[in-house]
C-alpha cells in the first residue's frame, strides 16, 4: 500500500496540455487518478507501477502520436482495481473513454481498445508496435532484478490476502504456466532483449518455490 503524494504530476498536466485539455478537467481527472491508485487495498497496482511505466516509456523510440496514446492507457489501465472482479480492464476503459471524449480526445476509442488488451496476458504477446509496447510496459517487472521481483510477488500476494495459500498459488503457477507456454514473454525486440532471459529465470524460480504448496 501507497501513502505517499503522487510526485510526477508534471507528466499528466504536460500530456494534458499537449492534448489541449481543459486546466480544470485535467486537475480533476489528477486528483481521482491520485486517489484511484492510493486505494489501501493496493500494493503493487500503484502509482509506483504507473511511474515505472512512465518512466521506461521514455526509452522507448516513438513517434509523439504513439506516445501519447499509450501513455494516456497507463495512466487508466488500473484506475479501477478489485481483486474479486473479472472486468477491471474492461470498466477502466470505460471510465477513460467517457473523460477522454469529453476531453476532446480524437484517439480516445483506440485508447480504451489498448486498455482492454491488458485483459488476457495468457495469449501470445500482441504483434502491433503500440499494443505490444503497452504489453511489454505492463509486464516489464516480470524480467527486472530477483530483489524486485520477489517485492512484486510479495505486494501481489498482498492484494490477495483473502485467499488462501492453497488457492492463490493455484492461481499464481496458472499464470506462470501460461507465460512461459508462449512463444515470447515480451513482444518487442528491445524488451526481448533488456528483459526475457532474466524473466524466464524469475518465473522459473518462482514456479520452484512453490511446486509443494
């Protein structure tokens, strides 16, 4: 869980401004982000998740367009977030599409399309070079340091305290398995390259420690 104040507010007012949204839409639409990814039932789906994808965003040659229209889907691919439900992509979407259009937003359908996509990472990874960047910045912590990455298992397991170990790492080793049944992790050559070799190790060790649970 979060408590801390959100301190990349310059990137939502500076793709707002690009975009010619409204000062006042824009400053309200921050404050329920804010508020969304504050929730005390987080502890991986954050603003700390959002800012990670930001940031790597960064490195990833685009052109402005592109940019925009993915960083608008992290900035809403987690705005709604409950563990016990099976359309939080879905009503994210559906909450980002409705602002964007009052917003103004030419791509905002595109947009929520991108949304939806990170419904189902069990199918192979997308072959678009938009859809699967977006792919590849949601997962990219599945292939970073194995001290990060026991973090994320730690605060996923957290989010799902309401199960049991029994029925949470039957889930968990289903998604595993699924993830290396693909035919790559990452969709992209560079996130290929920067991450699939350390992710296979993580989910690897991860499917290890728990084959007796």
């Amino acid at each position: 869980m979060e408590t801390n104040s959100f301190d990349s507010t310059h990137r939502w007012f500076d793709i707002c401004h690009r975009n010619s949204v409204d000062l006042k839409a824009a400053s309200q639409m921050c404050q329920k982000l804010i508020d969304a990814y504050s929730e005390s039932h987080r502890y991986y789906h954050t603003l700390s998740h959002v800012i990670a994808c930001l940031n790597l965003l960064d490195r990833v040659p685009l052109e402005q367009n592109e940019r925009d229209l993915i960083e608008y889907a992290i900035w809403f691919h987690d705005v709604i977030y409950d563990v016990t439900s099976d359309s939080n992509e879905e009503e994210s979407a559906i909450f980002a599409e409705k602002w964007l259009r009052e917003q103004g937003i030419p791509n905002a359908s595109e947009i929520s399309q991108l949304i939806n996509q990170t419904a189902d990472y069990a199918i192979d990874p997308p072959s678009g070079r938009i859809e699967g960047t977006l792919h590849d910045l949601d997962l990219h912590i599945l292939g970073t340091n194995t001290s990060e990455y026991q973090t994320y298992v730690a605060n996923i397991r957290a989010e799902y305290s309401y199960l049991d170990d029994k029925d949470f790492f039957r889930g968990r080793r289903i998604f595993l398995e699924s993830t290396l049944n693909k035919r790559s992790i990452f969709a992209t050559d560079a996130f290929q390259e920067l991450f699939e070799k350390q992710a296979l190790n993580n989910i690897n060790d991860e499917l290890l420690s728990i084959e007796n649970i």
